[in-house]
C-alpha cells in the first residue's frame, strides 16, 4: 500500500470541394443558343477554428524582471527559492530537487486519478514502516501511522501561504511549459491545479477503525469505495482525520490565495 502523500484541440480543418460541368451543344445545324452564364458557386464556409478553453483562473505576471533559467536549468534556482520560503534543512528532508517542477506538474495532475507515479515524486518518503493492527484475516489501519506525518505536517502548518504563492507566480511559465509537455498544451495549470485542490478538499472524513485488504503483497482498503477513490484522496485518508484536516486548512489558504492573485489583492 503507498502510504506517501502526493503534492495542475487540436485544430480542425475544412476542406471545400469545387465542382464543374461541361455543356455538350447540340449536333443539329441550328446555332447554339448563347451561353447562359455558369451559376456562381456559394463560396465554402469559413474553417472553423476551435476555441481554446477559457482560463478561469489567469495568474498575474511576475513583478520580477529578472529572466526565468530554462526549464532543464531550473533545479537550483527552484530550490534556493524554496529553501528560502521554508529553510535549507527542511528542502533537504523533504524535497527531491531533480527535475522538480516536472515532478510538481506530473503529481498534481495525477492526484484525482488511480494511480501517482511512484519515481515521479517530488517529495521523499514518509519515515517508518506502515503498521496494520488486528488478525491477519481482518487487519485495520493502525493509528500510530499517523504520527509518521508530524515532522511534514509541522512544516505545512508552518509554511508562510504568501510567500509560498509569491514562489509559485514567479516560476510559473516553468510550470505551464512543463504542463504542455505532458499534452495539454491548449489547458492552463494553474486552472488544473485548483481543480485539484478542489478534489482533495471533497475528500471523506473518517473516524474511527479503518479496515484493510490484502489481495497481494500491498494493502489496500476492504471498503471498494474507498479503495475506488483517487491516489490524492486515498493518501488524504491514510494520514488520519486531524492530519487530512491540517491539510485541507492549508490547502484552503493556498486555493485563497491563488484566487486573491488573479483578483489583483
């Protein structure tokens, strides 16, 4: 069982045909009547241009002047700009600074679906082993995995929201150009990314004794709809009722923020 937490047409043608006739005269001797002029034909319709999707959340531009570094160059930049926002040893713990604002994209994205590519992550690992409780015929979700998250919780609680959004609108062409290389280039992230936010927030909240499958060597949830749900969801659950609610608080603060910047607050 995956027990990580996981952090947003093509163009149509028309083509139009022309068609012409031929007008046989007759083989008698009398003089062919006059030509009567060929009707015009309508002229085709205009090629019919797709409309791209609306944005529904545009972001503002950036207030720095200062050239972004290429997409493949962006690592180091990224990553100092995060260690100030939330420290050194903290970017150390936690991020995966490789290729990080692909792994970003390719994670939002994946949140409300099955399944989070694992070597995707932009986020390491939760310490400590996943725990079960209970007969092996029945096994429940033990509490004590709740207590794994403190140490990132603790730093999502902390976590200054403006500078955060600040970090984001001013790497964000990085984040577009990275969404459209996954095939959508006429969608704007950050409309996917509140999107998802808005899934996660819709997540269930649990209390009480979790029960557990285990139809091969990972568990998963005994309830199928809970284990129908999505990765983004699903990890949510796993976490407990008060972490998922620690999260969901920031993530508020986050999609507030986010629309407070394409309203110019």
């Amino acid at each position: 069982m995956n027990e990580n937490l996981k952090w947003g047409a093509a163009a149509v043608a028309v083509v139009g045909l022309s068609v012409g006739g031929i007008i046989y005269l007759s083989r008698n001797e009398r003089a062919p009547p006059p030509e009567t002029p060929a009707a015009a034909l309508p002229a085709p319709p205009p090629a019919e241009v797709p409309e791209e999707p609306a944005v529904k959340h545009p972001l503002p531009p950036s207030e720095t002047r200062e050239p972004l570094p290429p997409l493949n160059e962006s690592d180091q930049p990224l990553q100092a700009a995060l260690e100030g926002v939330i420290g050194k040893e903290s970017v150390q713990r936690f991020v995966i600074p490789k290729d990080l604002v692909r792994h970003i994209v390719v994670t939002v994205d994946n949140l409300s679906e099955q399944k989070v590519a694992e070597r995707l992550r932009p986020i390491r690992p939760t310490d400590g082993r996943f725990a079960v409780v209970g007969p092996e015929e029945a096994p429940m979700l033990d509490p004590a995995n709740y207590g794994r998250y403190q140490p990132l919780l603790q730093l999502i609680r902390s976590s200054d929201t403006k500078s955060l959004i600040a970090t984001y609108v001013r790497y964000y062409p990085l984040f577009q150009d990275a969404y459209e290389s996954l095939g959508h280039p006429p969608e704007y992230f950050n409309d996917r990314l509140i999107e998802v936010i808005d899934h996660l927030l819709a997540t269930p909240e649990l209390q009480g004794p979790i029960a557990l499958a285990q139809p091969n060597v990972m568990y998963e949830f005994a309830d199928p709809a809970l284990e129908s749900r999505s990765a983004g969801q699903k990890a949510l659950i796993r976490m407990g009722p008060d972490n998922a609610k620690a999260v969901k608080d920031k993530l508020r603060e986050l999609r507030a923020e986010l629309v407070a910047q394409q309203l110019g607050d």
